[in-house]
C-alpha cells in the first residue's frame, strides 16, 4: 500500500519493520510560504525581463524571451514543488539516501560528459537545449541525506538525542564528498553553499560546539591554504582580490560588481521605473538575468523593491524555521537545511551585488534566471510543505 | 528550559537573520546613505562623433543663373528599437509600409535586421541605433503617404538629404564637372573629409572643392556600450558651402552648344564624320571664359550618388567618343592655318619679311626633297604680302620662310652654336606648350605641343628600341595593310631617322601642322593677346566667390601670363587683314555673309589634315571691332573630322555670334557684351542646418522616459520648396541633418 510507510525515528534495519498506519493531515499547506516563494519567482519573473528585453531586442530576438522561459521554469517548479509536497515526509528516509546519491552521480556525471560555462564545468546538456546543473541538486541532496543520516545514525548518545563522534565523521565525511566534487568543477559558490547549509545541519543536530567550533577553525585552515598553495583558479583567486579592492581594475574582473553597484546605488529609494534603469537598460551589467539579477530591482525599484526581496527571504525563513520548530527530527534537519542554503545563498548573491561578498557564480533563489536552481529550489519548498503537512505529531507513534 | 533542539533552532534563527539584516543595513547604505555613490562613469559610456555634412555651394553664371543647385531627396528610414517595441513588434507598421514602398514586406524586415553571423544578405550594415534606410529619392506620393499619418508609422522616418542637381542638364558639363564620395585616398589626403561628404571629381567642382564644400557640422552623442545613443553632447551645425559665381553665361553656353549640335548635324549631312566639337567664347580685354562647350558631352547627374556600372560602361565605351573630355580645354588638335599668326608673328618680328613686302605663293614648293602644296595646289599666280598670305591662306607662302629659317638654323648648328628656332620660341610666348593656367584641374587643361630639335632627339632617345622593333616586326595587328605598310615604313624611318628635324617639320609646324596642336582655348587666348594688344592671359571661369549671407568673400581676376613678344602694330596689323570684308577675301568670311555685323568680325579659319581622318576644321574669330580696335569677344571653334575651317567652324561660330549680338535671332546677352558688374547674391534664406532634431531617431533618451515614438522631424512635403528662381542662389531645399554613419549601400 502505497501509505504504507516505515517509522522515520526507527533504527535502520534490513529486513521487515514496523509499518505504521498513516497520519491524518492536520494542517494545511503553508500559504504564507507559497506565497512568498512564488512572489520572489514572480518578482524575478519581471526582473529577467527588465534584464534581457533590450539586449535581446538588439540581438534582434523576442524581447520577451528569457521572461516567457523564466515563467516556464516557475510552472515546472510549482509543479515539482506540488509533487514534492505531497511527498509522505517518512518516505525520507529512503528518499534522502537517494536524493544524495542521486545527486552525487550527477556530479560525477559532470566530470564525463559535463560542459564548461563561465569557467565552471558544471554542467550537463541534455537533448532540447537543456542544461543540468546537478550541483544545484546536490544542495538539496545534501541536505536530505544528512537530514536521514543523523536521525538514522544516533550513534551511541541515543539518550541526549545528540550525535557521536562517528556520526559527525560519517556526516563530515558525506559533506565532503559533493564538496570536493564541486570544488573541482571549481564552482566556488556552490561549494560555500553547501559549506554553509551543512555547517546549519550540524549545528541544528546538535553537533557539540567543539565539533562545529573546530570545523570553522579547519575551513579557515583550508581557505587559506587553498589560496596559498594555488588550488583556486586564478579567475578565482581574481574575484576575490576585486573583492578586497573594487577600484583595483574597473574593467576586468571588477566590472561586474562596478556596474552592479552603479546601479543599485543610482536606484535610491524608490528606484528609476521598470525599464527605466539606464544600467539595466544599457546592458552594463553582465549575466545581469542570472547572478546580477538584484541589480535590476536596485536600479529600478529602489531600496523598496530591492528590501522587499529581503523581507520576503526573510519571511520564507521565518516559515522554513517555523516549520523546524514543530517537526520531527528529520524534518527539522531537513527544514533548517533549506532555510541555511536559501539563507546563506541570498546573502551570497545579494551580497555580492552590494559589493559585500566575492563575485561567485550564484543565482538569487527563485529570482534570477536559471532552471536547474529554481527546480531544486522548488523541490525544497515542496519537502518543507510536505515536513509541514505530515510531521505533525512530536514523537514518532511507536 | 528550553529544549536544546529549540536553543539550536534559535541560534539557527539568529544566524540567519543577521546575515538578512546584514544585507538589508548594506542595501540602506548603498542606495540611501552612500555619500560617494557611484555615478555612471565617462569613460564606460563612449561619445560617437557623426558629421552632418554641409550642403555644396552652388555655381551660377555671371548673371547669377544658377549652373549647379542642390535638390532635396527623401530618404525614408526605419528604427528597428521603436519598431520593435510596438506590441506586434512591428508588424504592422513594416506591412504597411511594405505596401507603400511597394518591396515586399520580407525584404524590408530583411533590410533592416542589422548583420550577423546567423543574419544573412541582405541585412544592415551600419550601426544597430542608426536608423536604416529602406527607400532613397522616395517619391512625393511615398513621402506624403508616410508623413499624413504619423500615427501608423512608428519608428518611420522621412530624412531629407541634398544632392547635386544640374538645372541646365548637359549645360556646360565638362566645365562644371561632377561630384563623387569620398573615398579612404581623399580622407587620407585631407584628414576633415569624412564619408558623408561628397568630392568634387572635375571641373569646377573639383578646381573649387574646398570653398564649395562648406564645412561640416558634428554631432557628438553619448553611446553606451552597445552603441547606442543615451544622449546629445553637441551639435555644431554644418557651413553650407559658398556660391561659386563664374564668367560663363548660361544663355551663351546654351547657345554655344546648340551652334555645335546644329553643326555637328549639318556637318554629318554633308557627309563628314564630325565625331567631335569644341567652342570657346572669351572675353579677350579681361581673359574671363563667357562660354567653353564640347561635343559629345555627358550628364553630370548620372554621377549623383556614385555613378552606375552600365552608365559608366556607356560612357567610356568607344562608340561614345569619350563624352567625358572637355575638348574645348582638354583637346588638342593641330591647329592648321589659325597658327599662322603665330608664324607671321614670327615671320615680321625676326625681320625675315616686312608688312609691306611681297613674297611668292606658288602652287607647290619642294621643301628638303619632298613636294609641299598648298591647299588644293591653288595660287594666285604672283606674289603677295603677309596680309593677303593670311587672308588666302596661302601656304607655300610660309614653308619658304619656315624652310630658310630651317637652314639657317641648321648653319648654326653646324657651326657648333644653338638654333635660333624663332618659329618655336613665338609659338612658346604665345602659350603653345604650357598649360593655359585656366582655373580647372591640372589634368583638364592642355597645353599644346610643337616640335624642335631638343625634344625630337630626346624621343627618339627614349623610344629608339621600340621603332627599330616595330620596324623588324612590322605590324601583323593592323588589318588594313595600306596603314600597315605607312606604319612600318614610320616605324623603319624612325629607327634609323627619328632624331632629325627636318625643313619639313619646321614647314609643317608654319602651317599649325605636324607635331604642332593647341587646344581651342589655347587658341582663343592667342587670339585674345592678339586683339588685345598683346596680353596673353591666364583664362578664367570663375569669378568671385560668394558667401551664404551674400557677401563676396573673393573675387576672381583673371592674371596675366605673358606679353607676346609683338609689336602692338604688327598685331593690328594681322587683326586689320583679317578683318572680314564685304566681299569674300578672307577665308571664312562666307559663312558670315548675311550677317548685318559681318565687317565688325575678323578671323582665321583653319583646316588641319589628320592623317587617316578627315580634316579638323578651325575657325578663330573675335569682334565685334569697336573704334578702339578692340574686340568684344574672341570665339573660336573646332569640328573634328568637319572638314574645311570654311564650311564647318565657320557656320557654327557664326551662329554663336549672331547669337551674341542679336542678328537674325533673339539676343542672349544683354548689351551684347560680356557682363561687366558682378550679380547681386542674396542671401541664401534656408540655408541653415539648426535640424528641428536633437537627436537623431533611433536613439534613446537616457531620462526619464522614452516616451511613445517621436517621430524624427522631417522637412514635411507640406513646408514650401524654396524658390529656384533665376537668381537665388543658395542651396534649394533645407539642409536636413542627416547622420550618415556607416557604410552606404
């Protein structure tokens, strides 16, 4: 039977366990979440089209090109989310263990038949001009698979609900699997997402302070020596020098985050107008639909719309960590870990585009223009309406 | 006590909302608080020079006719940004506009999608933001369709450009010559040319280029990145460029040209090729050219913007007699007996003969072995003076004198000293052998040619090894092998021969024939120094160059090149003999029969044997003679392959004359005489380039809205033409600013 599930907080065991009966659903879906994720989407929706009209116009293609493919990816990305919702959230623990794994041959899959864009090679192009970027899954993936692991795997300190020492390494050793992996496309971005997301999971698995205390102290360890020993790329190494000196070289590497700044700072409070912002209109900001895409709501809405889109990340938060609160440990695992990577993800982007972060390559979750982000993104909004639907009860019914 | 779940949850909480708050404080401090806000910078956005050409000064006539106008053409032009910004994307407007142009609506979406790589021909090549043009010279009924209804054609524009225009048609077209694009040698030699201007190519236009032009406005707009225009910088207005007013008058050279058709066909009738024709009318007290026409000629408006591959073919092909050369300036003939006055010239002033003396014209003479006659072995049986000589023409009378002076020249050279060659150094002081000096270029004014010793042994120096080979080889390419035979027999002579010059050369060159030619205006000009009283003058066409407010900025004077080195008498004297007579005496005089001013005219006619064609026929003339003895004009003609100076120039000057002077036919030049005073130039009043138009369509505002389409102001069909009248000179039709950027298709 299909709603037929196994007990979440049961210990993983080969061979048959106890089926549980299914829950009745006692809340509904989370409006307010729906809500706000599909404003950012639709936000985005009119600032890829503000982006792309005029040069796609000059290129002499339909102005409205990347508006009408933006608005597909949010059909299919409500769709995946309505499919993810509905998702028994105790089929997690064979759903994470696959999402991860799945996920993981994907960006293995990278390194045979991937392509390189913008320096990165971390994508698949798949038949019909679509491309894949499995490092977007692997966020989600991530965070579903620890999510499982540490509810799974409680190691010895069964009691306290805490982890052991061997569940951290298993933990550290899944993190870092994707992360090397990603480091190596070099996708440096990705890779401080999912840095960041699982170093929120560790923290809301209750991982002792020395144990995430340590790993700060090891990653600024790593960083540095990265930097030092030349494992970064160069046009890596590039941003981040922009990063510490913007006026340094105005025309190369720190073009983007010069003309970004131009124009969000000439958006002032109420921004210039849609279609109005002479840098958006001009062009002047590259890849302006994708990672620069907060430039356009700086430039022509002003701090009203580009601080809506914060309050509105904010809002999806509070919800995300609203949902933590009540579910069961996996849930909660699972839901902190979408509020860290949306979190730390809009802070990286939007950071960078205030001139507060390094450039890296980072879609704004939901906004900016991009498939493979916004269909894992929504497949996380789906799970946590899915954690909020079934993971009503506090304590596994045993 | 709070669960640790819930503690961790919080610092969760906290952890994420300081990073949100971080952004937000950033995002306040960026666009609200930042006292050093980051303004769009200069150097990103680029300024785009583009010159506004200035419309060509006019030529006109010494009356103020105009010569060479300006003539509005309407470009219809398309902006493919506001076009694309219609909800159908323009659509509709192209259909429609499809229509009225009559070009299929896919070629013009065709046209005007700017190249790439995935573009294929035909597309535009210019700027993305220039608007394209999809009609040039669109017709009225295309311009009205368009400008009426504004509201159905966005981003259609009417662009008035000026182009040269010819009111006259072939109306002196040689003298005027043409305009063509400048091209990258004309930018490279002069770094202010740039490709929206126009160059004059000959002529006029080309001799008085720099003050014709005008200077060229500039717009400087901000572009963007991407090329397109966020705003005008500047706009500096263009300088049309000035009138020229030139010595021609336009009714006379119209006469002239019709004498040359009408004798051309009255010519071909009797039977005679009369491939080509020349007349030169000039005033010979101040040197100014009233009139210079050649047959065959041309239209000059076939060059107006760039000349067609057919037309040009047309053009130059043989059968055509190359329409393009000015043969009344840029002609060369042998001069027949009109270069007797250069020989008597010589004759009286070396004091080999005297006025009153008389000297044998017999039928035929032996000069050097070989038996020269005179024109149709006539003679009068006794001997004459100088002036019945020149008055019959008699040309053994001269080849005695050319003959002695030969030997006597040969005597010298014998004796180790230098020729005397008299006959060459008058020819020389009356112009033959240097460039006339006419206000034209270099390349459009012959200077006429005649041969001495130096340069034959020079020639036959350089070309030595050719005859000798052409002599061996004979000439297996010609087909008739009559002229086979002359030209390798030539050929043979001059191998072994070619250095010598003979008492035949100098005889030949007595009666204006062998190596010696002139062009017609070279011989006006020694004609001219003869009635004048001996001034050799350096001709003119222009007279006074006149700005667009009016003003005369220069004037134009004809320079004196040389006194001829004879005496006033003596000139007087050759101008009395050859004045015509009642009666038939002077050769030439026929044709002027029934004129009431027969006996105010003189002249020389002139019949020149060109080997293997018919001869050329000459007539130099002047009159009317006033008290003073002097001439109001000098007018000499020429018809190649015409025949007799009698019967071919002679008719054609006749008719020119009566022209001139109002007999028989309506006067063309008031008071039948060269006009005198220069004409007033009023002011141009459209010329003003201060284009309604800041900025040309297609570019987009920066601030703060673009707003609904702004179609580009145009002169509308409805604004009234400025008045082409006779004396409104100035360009006609106003002076659009048109940004021609980019390649031109």
């Amino acid at each position: 039977m299909t709603l037929l599930a196994r007990d979440p907080a049961a210990p993983m065991r080969l061979g048959p366990s106890r089926v549980l009966r299914p829950q009745r659903i006692r809340r509904g879906i989370d409006v307010v979440l729906c809500v706000t994720t599909l404003a950012l989407a639709l936000i985005g929706a009119v600032l890829v089209w503000s982006a792309t009209r005029s040069r796609l116009a000059d290129e002499g293609s339909n102005p409205q090109g990347y508006l009408y493919r933006h608005l597909g990816n949010v059909g299919i990305g409500v769709a995946l989310a309505i499919i993810a919702a509905r998702v028994d959230v105790r089929r997690l623990r064979t759903i994470g263990p696959l999402l991860y794994l799945g996920s993981l041959l994907g960006l293995l899959a990278v390194f045979a038949v991937g392509t390189t864009i913008n320096g990165a090679h971390a994508w698949i192009m798949l038949p019909g001009g679509m491309e894949l970027q499995p490092s977007e899954f692997m966020k989600l993936g991530l965070i579903a698979g620890l999510a499982v692991m540490f509810t799974q795997w409680r190691g010895s300190d069964r009691a306290m609900l805490r982890p052991a020492t061997p569940d951290i390494l298993l933990a550290i050793g899944l993190i870092t699997v994707p992360l090397v992996l990603i480091m190596l496309q070099p996708d440096l971005g990705s890779a401080m997402v999912l840095a960041a997301t699982a170093f929120g999971l560790l923290i809301a698995a209750d991982v002792p302070a020395r144990w995430t205390l340590g790993l700060i102290a090891v990653g600024a360890l790593g960083v540095f020596l990265a930097i030092k020993s030349g494992v970064l790329a160069d046009y890596q190494l590039a941003r981040f020098r922009v990063f510490a000196n913007p006026g340094h070289d105005p025309r190369g590497a720190a073009y983007n985050v010069t003309q970004a700044r131009i124009a969000i700072a000439n958006g002032g409070l109420f921004g210039r107008g849609l279609f109005q912002g002479p840098q958006t209109r001009g062009a002047f900001v590259p890849e302006q639909q994708t990672d620069f895409v907060y430039s356009v709501a700086g430039e022509e809405f002003g701090l009203l719309g580009a601080g809506l889109i914060i309050v509105l990340f904010a809002v999806l938060c509070w919800r995300g960590l609203r949902i933590a609160a009540r579910a069961d440990r996996t849930g909660r695992l699972l839901a902190v870990g979408v509020v860290c990577w949306f979190a730390f993800q809009a802070f990286q982007n939007i950071g960078m585009n205030l001139g507060l972060t390094p450039v890296t390559g980072l879609p704004l979750p939901f906004v900016s223009y991009g498939g493979s982000s916004m269909f894992a993104q929504s497949l996380a909004v789906g799970l946590l309406i899915a954690v909020d639907r079934y993971a009503t009860t506090r304590r596994p019914v045993v | 006590m709070a669960e640790p779940r819930t503690r961790r949850l919080s610092v969760i909480g906290i952890l994420v909302a300081s990073l949100l708050l971080t952004l937000f404080g950033r995002l306040y401090y960026v666009q609200v608080l930042d006292p050093h806000k980051p303004k769009q910078t200069a150097d990103l956005l680029h300024q785009g020079q583009f010159a506004v050409p200035a419309p060509r000064g006019q030529i006109v006539d010494a009356t103020g006719r105009p010569l060479v106008t300006n003539r509005p053409t309407h470009a219809v032009t398309v902006d493919r940004e506001t076009l694309l910004e219609q909800p159908d994307q323009g659509a509709a407007v192209l259909a429609r506009l499809a229509k009225v142009l009559g070009t299929p609506e896919r070629d013009l979406a065709q046209e005007i999608t700017p190249c790439g790589v995935h573009v294929p021909s035909p597309c535009w090549t210019g700027e993305p933001f220039q608007p394209v043009p999809v009609a040039t010279d669109a017709s009225t009924a295309t311009v009205l369709a368009i400008s009426e209804h504004r509201e159905l054609y966005p981003g259609v524009a009417v662009q008035t450009q000026t182009v040269r225009d010819y009111p006259g048609g072939t109306l002196a077209a040689h003298v005027l010559g043409y305009t063509g694009a400048v091209s990258a040698d004309d930018e490279k030699h002069d770094p202010k040319l740039n490709d929206a201007d126009t160059i004059g190519r000959s002529g006029l236009e080309e001799q008085y280029d720099s003050v014709l032009r005008g200077t060229d406005g500039a717009q400087v707009l901000q572009l963007n990145p991407q090329g397109y225009s966020v705003g005008t910088v500047s706009d500096i207005p263009a300088q049309p460029g000035d009138t020229l007013v030139t010595s021609l008058d336009r009714n006379v050279q119209s006469l002239a040209e019709q004498s040359i058709r009408a004798q051309i066909a009255a010519s071909r009738k009797a039977g005679k090729p009369a491939t080509s024709a020349a007349l030169v009318v000039m005033d010979p007290n101040t040197g100014r050219i009233v009139a210079a026409a050649s047959y065959p000629t041309y239209d000059p408006q076939v060059f107006v913007g760039g000349i067609s591959v057919a037309d040009y073919r047309k053009l130059t092909a043989p059968s055509a007699h190359d329409p393009l050369v000015s043969r009344a300036i840029a002609g060369q003939y042998a001069p027949g007996s009109t270069f007797k006055l250069i020989t008597s010239s010589s004759i009286i002033m070396h004091h080999e003969a005297t006025l009153g003396g008389t000297y044998p014209c017999p039928p035929s003479l032996s000069v050097d072995g070989r038996v020269k006659t005179n024109f149709e072995s006539e003679s009068p049986g006794f001997p004459l003076t100088l002036g019945q000589a020149l008055k019959i023409s008699c040309d053994t009378w001269f080849y005695a004198f050319a003959a002695n002076e030969y030997y006597a020249d040969q005597q010298r050279t014998d004796a180790g000293k230098k020729p005397n060659e008299y006959l060459q150094h008058m020819a020389s002081s009356f112009g033959v052998g240097t460039p006339p000096g006419v206000d034209l270029p270099a390349d459009e004014q012959a200077s006429g040619s005649y041969a001495d010793r130096e340069t034959r042994l020079a020639r036959w120096k350089a070309n030595r090894t050719k005859y000798c080979a052409d002599a061996k080889r004979g000439f297996p390419d010609e087909p008739n092998p009559a002229q086979r035979a002359f030209l390798t027999k030539l050929a043979a002579e001059n191998c072994t021969d070619g250095w010598r010059y003979r008492a035949g050369d100098n005889a030949d060159m007595a009666i204006g024939q062998g190596e010696t030619t002139l062009s017609p205006l070279q011989l006006a000009v020694a004609y001219s120094a003869m009635i004048n009283g001996g001034t050799l003058w350096r001709p003119t066409l222009g007279r006074a160059v006149v700005d667009a407010h009016g003003k005369v900025v220069r004037e134009i004077n004809p320079t004196v090149k040389a006194k001829v080195p004879v005496s006033r008498s003596v000139l007087k004297y050759f101008a009395n003999q050859l004045r015509f007579t009642p009666d038939h005496s002077v050769s030439g005089a026929l044709a002027f029969d029934t004129a009431p001013y027969k006996t105010g005219i003189g002249g020389k006619t002139g019949t020149a044997e060109v080997f293997g064609q018919q001869d050329t026929s000459w007539l130099a003339s002047w009159g009317p003679v006033g008290a003073s003895g002097k001439a109001r004009f000098v007018v000499v003609g020429m018809v190649e392959q015409g025949g007799t100076g009698a019967s071919s120039a002679a008719p054609m000057v006749r008719k020119v004359y009566d022209g001139l002077l109002g007999a028989g036919r309506p006067q063309v030049l008031a008071g039948g005489r060269p006009e005198a005073t220069l004409p007033t130039i009023t002011p141009a009043a459209q010329v003003t380039t201060s284009a309604p138009r800041s900025q040309p369509a297609g570019t987009r505002p920066a601030s703060p809205t673009r707003g609904p389409v702004s179609p580009s102001p145009t002169r509308g069909p409805g604004s009234p033409s400025p008045a082409r009248g006779p004396v409104s000179p100035g360009p006609s039709g106003t002076p659009d600013v048109t940004p021609t950027f980019g390649p031109r298709r």
